[in-house]
C-alpha cells in the first residue's frame, strides 16, 4: 500500500516524543565534567544525576497506560510535552543539585510516558504492511534526537559561554518540546481506542484518512476483537495466556540495556577523555557516532518489514558482541586507543540496525489490544529499570576498570543471541488482531 499524508503526519508528530526522548537522554553526556565540578559530585553522585532522569521514565513508563486507555493514546502525549517543557526550562535555571535532579526526574517522567505512547499510537493506526517501518519511525527519531543532542552540545561548546555553558545544553529542549505540543493537536485519534469507547463511526474515519485499504473489514476485524476481550471477565496482564508476550517484553527491554547502549551514549565525552581525546575531540567523536547511529536506524527501517525482527536481532547481537569485546581489550591493554572510535561506530552501527529499531514496534506488537497499554508499560518499564540500575552504577564500575562494562555487556549479548534464536517469534507483515491468534492468545 502507499503511504499518504494524514498517515505520514500522524506518524512524523506522535514520534517527535522520541525526539525528545533521544535529546534529553543523551543531552547529559556534555554535561557531565561541568556538573561534577559545578556540584563537586564523586563517582556515585554522577551517577545519581544522570540516573535521576531515568528513574523517572521508570514512572512514566509505569504509569502511561493509564491515562493512555482513558484519555487516549493522543491527548496523553500533550502531558508528556507539558513534562518535556517543564523538565528543559527547570533544568536550566536550576538553583542548587536537588533542584537539579528534581526537574530530570521530571523529564524522565515525559520520557517514560512517551516510550509507552508514542509507539502504541503509530501502531495502531499504521495498516499492517507498513507498520514495522513507522513504528520504527520513532526510534529514528530517537536517533536523531541523540544526534541533534551531540551536535548542541559542540555547537554550545563553541560559543564559550562559560558558566552557562550546560544551562544552554540541558535548556535548548524546550523549543521542540513546545513544538510537539502544539502539533498533536492536528493528529487524530487512535481508531482502536475510539472503538473501545464505542465511537465507532470516528474510528471508520480515521481509518480511511489513513489510507486502509478496506476500512469496513479493519473495523469490523478490531470491533470483534475488542467484543472478544470485554466478554473475558477480568482480563489481567499478569496470567498465564500472557506468558509469552509478557516474557517478549520482559526481555527484549532488558537485553536492550544490557548491551550498554545508553551507559556508553550518557557517558560517550567521559569514555573518549578515559581513552585521551580532548574534550572538543570528544564532542566531535560523540557527532560521529551520533550520525552511525541515525544512517543505521535508517537502514533498519527499511528493511524491518522485509527481512523481519528476528533476523535484525540476531544479526545486532553478533556484531555488538564483538565490538564490545574489541572495546574492553583497548582498556585492558591500554594500546590501540586509535581504534576506540571505530569500534564504537560499529557497536553503534550493529546496535541502531537491530535492537534499536525493533523494540519499539516488537513491544507494540506482542500484546493483544485488552492488555496492549499495560503490556507496553511493562516493556518499557523494563527497559527503563534495566537502563537507570546500568547508568547510575556505570562511573563506579568504570573507575575501577574501564574495561569491566564492556566485557559484561558482551557477554550479555551473546546471551540474548541463544534467546531470540530458541524463543523469539518473528511479527513481520501480521495484523494486531491476528498476532492474537498467532500468540496462542486469541
């Protein structure tokens, strides 16, 4: 099917949450050295400050579903501009380390309600063919969010404005967070959700806007799937028909945090002056990465809803798995720091190209639509845990050795290798309803 322009739209805005997401989360990684001297943090107070933003999205990710079954997918969205907004002014004006602290733990509330949302809305309103590839449209933007972060950062940098300097880096947030804001209030709502409160006719109509080829089967299609859930008495997330699902979630959102991604991005200036590079070199080096990890993302879009989310997977695994390995030998041995750049372009590279763009879409795709939204915090909050407990403990492991992480999460990826392998079913080219049946749900 072709794409068209009410599709597009509602995909480009409900993902510019991921925009935010990538900005904020990465925005920290030029910030660091400033706020260890600003606010004299040792080692674990660093990590408390850069994990107090993830503990948040912790929350929010928690959280989300909620407002997301009763207010819609949408609308919940605005309040997670309103936090982004609120989290980049206070950031900014911050006047001690607890304020500090405070307003990225509320930012981490708008990440975490985001990661659920934003994901969940584009999926249900993307025609199966194609939804792997806008689903995955958020963590491209997730990416660009990163990359958009690295390159403020060395712009900011440039302009030497000295005890601003990341004020300016944590407070530049809030124009898109303004922007988003403003533009959902163009977008339509989810047609599973108006289905679910009975608003049949809206849901017929938002999907012929978006181009469904046969609007009356679709919605006939979601109408019987949701009559099917209402007649289960006490749908619950935490059963047994929901083992699989609930284990897909579980796991895809902890492997992706034990391959270090967000470790190594949150800390990427602090790894490069580690290895000797200065820190304009470092800031430099972080827009490489930033640009492999957004033309890899790229890659992976197009090709998530041809070759499918398992093989993405098992490819990412191998690859990160041996880019780490080459890593950690660099701070073993101390030699060969000319080739830290490198490999971490290709831990990115194999990263951006698998478990980065599939979690979003695999984690909207698992769950039956009763459970979808609490499903889908799960997911997220395991993602979240996983990525606060791997952040806030990185600079004490890294002190003692920087090699430890990266052999840790090496290993961990070859792990997640045998479980996508012997567990992990492939979703390419199947609609929600029918993923249901596919499950042994339905």
């Amino acid at each position: 099917m072709s794409l068209n322009a009410t599709l597009v739209k509602s995909t480009v805005i409900a993902a510019l949450g991921g925009l935010l997401f990538g900005f904020d989360t990465a925005v920290i990684s030029g910030t660091t050295a400033a706020l260890t001297e600003t606010y004299q943090l040792s080692p674990a107070l660093l990590g408390v400050t850069v994990a107090s933003a993830l503990w948040g999205t912790i929350l929010g990710a928690i959280l989300a579903g909620f407002p997301g079954e009763r207010y819609g997918r949408r609308d919940s969205l605005r309040v997670m501009a309103v936090l982004y907004v609120i989290s980049s002014v206070g950031c900014a004006l911050a006047w001690n380390w607890y304020s500090l602290v405070l307003f990225r733990f509320v930012g981490g509330l708008g990440i975490g309600g985001s990661s659920v949302l934003g994901p969940m809305y584009i999926a249900e309103i993307a025609p199966a063919k194609v939804r792997g590839r806008l689903v995955g449209f958020f963590q491209f933007n997730v990416v660009f969010g990163i990359l958009l972060a690295y390159f403020s950062n060395y712009s900011i940098t440039l302009a030497h404005l000295g005890t601003w300097e990341w004020r300016s880096e944590l407070g530049v947030a809030a124009i898109p967070a303004v922007l988003f804001f403003v533009m959902l209030f163009s977008i339509p709502r989810s047609p599973r959700w108006l289905v679910k409160k009975g608003r049949l006719h809206e849901a017929r109509s938002v999907l012929e806007r978006t181009g469904e080829m046969n609007p009356p089967q679709q919605l006939q299609e979601i109408v019987e799937s949701i009559e099917l859930e209402r007649r289960q008495t006490a749908e619950r997330l935490f059963s047994k028909k929901h083992g699989l699902p609930i284990f897909l979630a579980v796991s895809i959102g902890m492997f992706n945090q034990l391959s270090g991604i967000n470790a190594i991005l949150y800390y990427l200036n602090d790894i490069f002056a580690h290895a000797g590079f200065s820190k304009v070199s470092g800031n430099i080096q972080a827009v490489a990465v930033g640009a492999t990890n957004l033309l890899f993302t790229m890659i992976a879009m197009l090709v998530i809803d041809r070759i499918g989310r398992k093989t993405l997977l098992l490819v990412g695994s191998v690859g990160t798995a041996a880019c780490l390995a080459g890593v950690s030998r660099i701070f073993f041995t101390g030699r060969h720091e000319n080739l830290l750049l490198w490999l971490l372009i290709g831990y990115i590279a194999f990263f951006a190209f698998s478990q980065g763009a599939v979690i979003w879409v695999y984690l909207a795709e698992v769950f039956p639509n009763s459970v979808r939204a609490k499903g889908q915090s799960l997911g997220s909050f395991s993602h979240w845990f996983m990525n606060a407990l791997i952040s806030g403990t990185f600079p004490l492991m890294a002190a003692s050795s920087g090699a430890y992480p990266f052999i840790f999460f090496a290993l961990m990826m070859g792990v997640q290798f045998f479980v996508v392998l012997l567990v992990y079913p492939e979703t390419k080219g199947v609609t929600l309803e029918a993923m249901q049946k596919k499950m042994g749900i339905a």
